[in-house]
C-alpha cells in the first residue's frame, strides 16, 4: 500500500487502480477531515477524555505499564524525518486483544517530490519525506490509517469497505470488520466477560521497542500524532480499559 502527502491544504484525491498499494494526496498535516493543524493538538491539556482516574496506568509500578500523552508530547521526543531521508517502522492494529491481519489494498502513482508511505503485509510501514511533501512533525498517524481505509479520531476507529469479509475473534464472538464502528465505551467480550473498552494508540519508540519499557498511549486525537523515528512501533487499538499495550508482530520478528 502508497500513500503520497503533499504539503498545504490540498482537496483529497483518491486515485485507484488494480495492485497491493494505495495511494492518495491529503493534506499536508491532516487527521480526520483536515481541518485542523497538529498544533491545535498540542496545545490541548486533556490527554485523556475518560475516566483517567480509574482506568489511567500512569502511577502504576509496572514499568509495563502506559503513560497517557498527547500527540504533542510524542513531537518532543524529536524532530522527524527531513526531507530526502526514509525510515521503517512497525504498524499493527489491535482489536480486543488480537492483531488483524492487514488488507490488500490498490495503488497508484505518487507525484514526483511527493511524501510516500508505504505498508507491506507484514506490518513495516516505510516512509520516504519528498522535498516537496511534509516532513517532521507534518508526518502523522492519520495517513497511516487512511493507507488502512480506517477513519481514527478520539474514540472512535470506523472500518471502510476494504474491510469487507474480514473477521477478528472465533465463533459467537466473531466480529466483522467490514463497516464497523468502534468507539469508546464499547465492549471487548460477550456476558459476563465483557469489558469496558477504548479506543487507543500504543506508542513505541525504538528503546521502547528493545525493552518494553516507557510505553507511550495517545487517547486523545491518535491521528495526529507524529511519526518520528525508524525502529518505533506503533498499534491502533480498541483493547480493555485495563489491558497493557502489545508490540505488533512484525517488530517482534524484526
């Protein structure tokens, strides 16, 4: 699958043609509609729209355990990529505690000096700053889910229709992917089993890769939060409240 970004507010162009890749022009900065510059992010002081006091990890011993962040805490652990450089990351989305395999997609030309992004079917997403795309912190998570055919915002993960005939779970607790509506106050689980759940972005960086230590988790606006960093991993989650984060496979088979 091929993003292109290009930077400026442009119209979204979907350009579809038979393959594994898609590739779509967006705006340079954009989550969700577009609308809003990550900055607006940054400025936010909510880094958690739910019940922090019963369901945040933050004072927890474990050093297993997430620190909840905003998107604009992720911005300070460094600059991002420049422009000219490419990099390799982990991608894996996680519904309820299992890893979906990810779609075959389409593809489509990127515009020379564009931004490109691509996801093979393990989970490593390459992505390649054009001198005339975005860079740094332009970089986000929402064109990483658009690659998916996902819509992320703050609680709530919604599948498109390349998600069409695709299951996660086994038996009664099947769930179909193809359409669905994830959102913040839903549950993982049938009966009495069930659990209050959230939507989520686990955040590692390569340190947080090796040692499992220093796990970063995004509530508030995943989508613009910024991707810094080759060797860092990052999950798209609708898991328990309660549940601790979990490195995508490919960064577990390296």
């Amino acid at each position: 699958m091929t993003r292109s970004l290009r930077s400026g507010r442009q119209p979204r162009v979907l350009a579809v043609r038979a393959g594994l890749a898609i590739a779509v022009l967006i705006t340079g900065c954009s989550g969700g509609d577009g609308s809003a510059e990550p900055a607006d992010v940054f400025e936010s002081e909510r880094s958690r729209p739910t019940d922090s006091s019963e369901h945040d990890h933050s004072a927890d011993a474990s050093a297993l355990a997430p620190r909840t962040v905003l998107p604009g805490d992720i911005a300070e652990l460094g600059d991002g990529i420049a422009p000219g450089e490419s990099m390799d990351l982990w991608l894996g989305l996680n519904v309820c505690g299992r890893f979906v395999d990810l779609p075959v997609m389409t593809d489509a030309d990127a515009s020379p000096g564009a931004t490109t992004m691509a996801v093979d079917p393990t989970g490593r997403l390459t992505v390649s700053a054009g001198p005339e795309g975005p860079s740094g912190h332009e970089v986000t998570l929402g064109a990483v889910s658009e690659i998916l055919d996902l819509e992320l915002a703050t609680g709530r993960l919604d599948f498109g229709d390349e998600w069409a005939g695709r299951s996660v779970g086994e038996g009664d607790e099947a769930m179909q992917l193809g359409g669905a509506s994830l959102a913040t106050g839903g549950e993982c689980g049938l009966g009495p089993e069930s659990e209050p759940a959230e939507v989520q972005l686990w955040y590692y960086t390569p340190a947080a890769v090796a040692s499992g230590e220093e796990v970063r988790m995004v509530v508030t606006d995943p989508e613009r939060t910024p991707l810094l960093e080759g060797g860092s991993a990052v999950t798209i989650a609708f898991a328990p409240v309660s549940s601790l984060p979990t490195l995508p496979p490919a960064a577990l088979v390296g």
